[in-house]
C-alpha cells in the first residue's frame, strides 16, 4: 500500500510542478512567490546543480527522469550534454 501512496504523492507533486510551471511561464508566479527556476544556457545544462538543488542522489534523479545512473555521471562530468527528449525534461 505505501508504494500506491508514494506514486499517488509522486503524481499530486508532478501535477503542482505543471501548474507552477505554467503559471510561471505566464508571468503569474515569480522566483519570488518560491518557484524554483533552473538556469539554461547554450553552454549547456548544470545536471548537478539541478539535481542537488531537488536533492536527489544520481540514483533517484535517474529513476526520476527515466535513465541511466552512468548518463547522469557523463552530464555531470560534462562529457556528454542531455540530448533529445532527456534535455527538454532537464531544461
């Protein structure tokens, strides 16, 4: 029953990080209000500075977005950018 629970939880705060997200990109909530804003450059993404900020373990933060533990520790190493569907999850 607690895994239930768990995925019910998982899926109430994925449905609020939507909401928040929208209202966001419509300028009806602000870094001020709480939301949580990742940076984005053409550089490329700060997988660990993404992943620390939601602390979450390499481990987790792969289960989360659905892949490798390796892949994590490449985007983290910067040997290898998110590319794909992987790197608009990230962004």
């Amino acid at each position: 029953m607690d895994k239930i629970q768990n995925t019910t939880e998982l899926w109430q705060s994925l449905i609020q990080g939507l909401k928040e997200a929208v209202a966001y990109k419509q300028a009806k909530l602000t870094e001020a209000d709480g939301v949580e804003v990742f940076s984005f450059t053409d550089d490329g993404l700060d997988i660990k500075e993404m992943r620390t900020d939601l602390g979450l373990t390499q481990q987790e933060f792969a289960t989360f977005i659905n892949s490798s533990v390796r892949a994590v520790q490449h985007w983290e190493q910067n040997t290898r950018q998110p590319e794909g569907p992987t790197r608009y999850c990230c962004n």
